[in-house]
C-alpha cells in the first residue's frame, strides 16, 4: 500500500464528528460578513480524540438520512435559546434570541436521536436537550460561580451520580469549567440528572440505554487537559 493509499485509509477510519456553530457577524481581512463561526478549541479536541470535526452551519435543513452521514454529533454552546420554544416569556436578562440556529439544532437533534447518533451537548447544548424533550430553563441563575465575568470562565465542582455513563467516563468528583448564567428548570421527558453543583444546579443529564446521549453545563472544551467527554464521544461513534 503506497503511503498515500495508507493516508486515505486512515482519514476513512476516523469518525466524522459534526459540531453545531454560530451564524454571526465577523471581521475577518478586509471583510465584515455573516459568518459560521466556532472556537478552534472544539476542533482540536475532536482531533485529539481521534476524529474528524466538520461544522454544522444554522442553514439548510437535515433528516436522518443526512445526519447519518454523521458518527457523532456535539451541540457545542452559544447564545441563550429562545423561551419561546418552552413556551415562557423572556427574562430581562436573557439574551436576543437567534431563532435560525434554535430551528436548526433542534432539527438537527430531531433527526440525530432516531438515527442513533451518539451526541455531547456542551453548555447551551445540554440545554438544547433539554428543550427538545418538553423541559424548561431558569431563565437566570443569579450566581457568580457559574459565570464570574462576561469571557471568563468560573470554576465549579460537580458531583456527578456514580451509576451513570458519565461517572463512568470522568469519576464521581469534577471541576470544571463553566460560564452560563440559565440552567435546567423542568427535566425533559426520559433524561436523568447525572451532575449537580454545590448549589443544585444541574450541571449534566444523560439518556438511560445504549445511545450515547450526554449533556454537560460546562464546557470541557475548555480543558487542555482533561478531554474524555470528546474520548467518550468518538470511541461511541
């Protein structure tokens, strides 16, 4: 096998892991357009988890057939979801919604569930979740642990239930990495609390069954260096 027929062989084993991402305005060259945009540090943990990253822009539509194409899905984090889709009025401090990307993840999750897509919600994406099974938000959290200061993330212990998947992947005790300032409020339909802050708060939620389903309110993309949720993800995939 000559070393370009090895090199395809080796991209065609590894998982292709879409990542859900922002449809903004950015400054880039002499340019100032609508862009899809995503941290380059979701990226490079898909990579060092073995897998093959590819963004999913808010535009166009998917079914399970096009989702298949997928191996993984991870529903990275972003602007708060409109209340609207859980039927509540907005909050004063929440966000302006981006209903375009709100349609389009939980299209995305719709077709990703049935074709047994293994799927990370990170942040906004375990909210997402949360949403699309029937839950609801706190709309604020009036807590500076969870989010200190706007661009700086805050560092929270989370005790995480020892019969679950996700014990399973990163043990019984963490601290990690957050910046939200809305959480879980009613669970969605079939999930189950897995994760809590010293406060209550709900930091993660997970699928019961062999579906890889797992949602965290933290961003472990953040962590350089602790990346077994992406591990976790890819090795399902």
């Amino acid at each position: 096998m000559s070393a370009r027929d090895s090199h395809d062989a080796d991209l065609r084993s590894r998982p292709l892991i879409g990542i859900s991402c922002y449809l903004e305005q950015a400054r880039f060259g002499v340019w100032d357009v609508p862009a899809a945009l995503l941290a380059r540090t979701y990226l490079d943990c898909v990579v060092a988890a073995g897998g093959l990253p590819v963004l999913v822009p808010p535009v166009g539509g998917w079914d399970a057939v096009d989702v298949s194409r997928l191996d993984g899905l991870v529903l990275a984090g972003g602007p708060d979801i409109d209340p609207a889709c859980y039927h509540q009025h907005p909050h004063p401090e929440t966000g302006p919604p981006r209903p375009e990307r709100d349609l389009a993840e939980l299209r995305l999750l719709d077709a990703a569930l049935p074709a047994g897509v293994p799927v990370l919600g990170v942040c906004r994406g375990m909210q997402l979740i949360n949403v699309a099974c029937g839950g609801s938000l706190h709309q604020h959290l009036d807590s500076p642990a969870h989010r200190p200061t706007p661009g700086v993330f805050g560092r929270v212990a989370v005790k995480v239930a020892p019969d679950s998947r996700l014990a399973g992947i990163i043990g019984e005790q963490v601290t990690v990495s957050c910046h939200h300032h809305q959480g879980i409020d009613r669970l969605g339909d079939g999930l189950v609390p897995v994760g809590w802050a010293p406060d209550g708060t709900v930091e993660a939620v997970e699928l019961p069954g062999d579906d890889f389903l797992v949602g965290v309110q933290w961003h472990p993309e953040e962590d350089t260096v602790d990346r077994r949720l992406f591990q976790a993800l890819v090795a399902a995939a």
